[in-house]
C-alpha cells in the first residue's frame, strides 16, 4: 500500500474531525457512529506534533506559537459561549493547550539533554511535575501519555506499539462500566471512548516520514481551520435553534 506523508494524514484527520464536530453540534442530524470513528484524529496531530518536534528550526517557538493559539481561542470560546448562553450553545474544545502541554514536556526533556547537575535534574522534575496537569486540558488523560510514548520510543517502532497497547488496556478499563444491558453498555463505551486512541496505530504505521506540502498554508491548516469550524458551527447551531 502506499505509504502517506504528514500533510495528506493531517487532510484526513480534519475531515474526520468534522464530521464529529458536526455530530455534537446536530446529533439528531448525524450518526453517534462519527464520534468513536474520530478518536483517532487528535492522537494523530499529536503524533505530527512530536514529529514536527524534530524538524522544527526552532523548538521555542514552535511551542509558543501553540500557547498563543491556544489563549486566542480560549477567548473567542468565551466570548461566544457568553453571547449564546440564552440558546445553551458554547464551545469548550480546545486542543491547542493539550499540545502546548505535551510541546513544553517534550521541550523540558529535549532541554535536559544538554544540561549537566543540578540544572539537568530541575528540569526533569519540573516536566514529571506537568504530566499530571493532563487532566485539565481536553482529552489529556489519554493525549499526555501518548505523546509521552511516541517520543521516548519514536526510534523504537515495536516498543511504541506496546506502549499504546499498555495506555489502551489502561483506558479501556478506566472507561468500561457495565450497565443493564449489552447494548447499553456498547453505546456506553461508544461515547466514553478516548481507548479508541488505538485506532491511530494504522495511520502512523502509514506515515512516511515526509512532510508533503510544506508552505504557509499547509504550516497554518490545521490553526486556522480547527477553531474556525467549531465557531461556524456553534453559530449555525445557534441560529437553527
């Protein structure tokens, strides 16, 4: 099969993340079967990320250009959820932090690297200490672990693929709470799926290694397209409502 480069995956993932955006904003419109389909959209910009760690001429900045997205729709979030509290409309997503997050992980490690004493060791503790804040940015519980296998075995394929086999096990039984019947139980798991982070592995297993498309536009994509959408969508959802 021919093999993807990261600019065709990250097409892929965009129009998946669409469709589930559109599912949340209209269930009755579109399928439940579009949610769990999409798990494997943000584990995706997360594995580009901690590629992109490695080519980035600048490391810093690559990180502090998230935070800045990330704070930018942070505040649109909020000045739409305050214009659209009469229709019970808001925004919450904000996949920007959960990257930022995991970028200034990685960062601390990569800084580590070259620093000797008492240096070398403050910044170990001090990205150990940021892991768990995991819990308070979108889907962190299973994002933050992920980025942090993905880079510790990024040069170890079969080891990568273990760790995403322990942090499945992991959240599966995290997730799985039995209710009265199987169908209940199923449709259950199907909402509460972050285990379906799994089903990146054949995406990655994809990847070729190769940016693809690499200008301004390919850069700003996702950036650009990611809060758009939600924000078009949340005002249609508020007009038709």
């Amino acid at each position: 099969m021919k093999k993807l480069n990261g600019f065709q995956l990250k097409v892929i993932a965009l129009i998946v993340m669409l469709m589930d955006h559109m599912y949340f904003a209209f269930p009755k419109v579109f399928p439940q079967w579009f949610h769990p389909l999409s798990r494997f959209v943000a584990p995706l910009f997360a594995f580009l990320m901690v590629e992109g760690l490695f080519y980035t001429r600048n490391k810093l900045k690559y990180n502090f250009r998230l935070f800045v997205w990330a704070a930018f729709m942070h505040i649109v979030n909020s000045i739409i959820n305050t214009a659209f509290v009469s229709k019970d409309v808001s925004i919450h997503n904000n996949i920007f932090m959960t990257l930022a997050l995991g970028l200034t992980i990685l960062n601390l490690f990569e800084l580590s690297k070259n620093s000797k004493g008492i240096k070398k060791w403050g910044l170990l503790v001090v990205a150990i200490v940021l892991v768990p804040l995991g819990i308070y940015v979108e889907g962190g519980m299973s994002l933050i672990p992920f980025i942090l296998i993905t880079y510790f075995f990024r040069t170890n394929k079969k080891k990568a693929m273990i760790g995403y086999g322990v942090l499945f096990v992991l959240l599966l039984g995290i997730s799985y709470v039995p209710y009265e019947t199987l169908e209940m139980t199923i449709n259950m798991l199907m909402f509460n799926c972050d285990f379906l982070f799994i089903t990146v592995v054949p995406f990655i297993l994809l990847y070729n290694g190769e940016r693809g498309v690499n200008n301004k536009f390919s850069k700003y994509l996702f950036y650009v397209f990611y809060p758009l959408h939600l924000w078009g969508l949340a005002i249609m959802e508020f007009v038709l409502k």
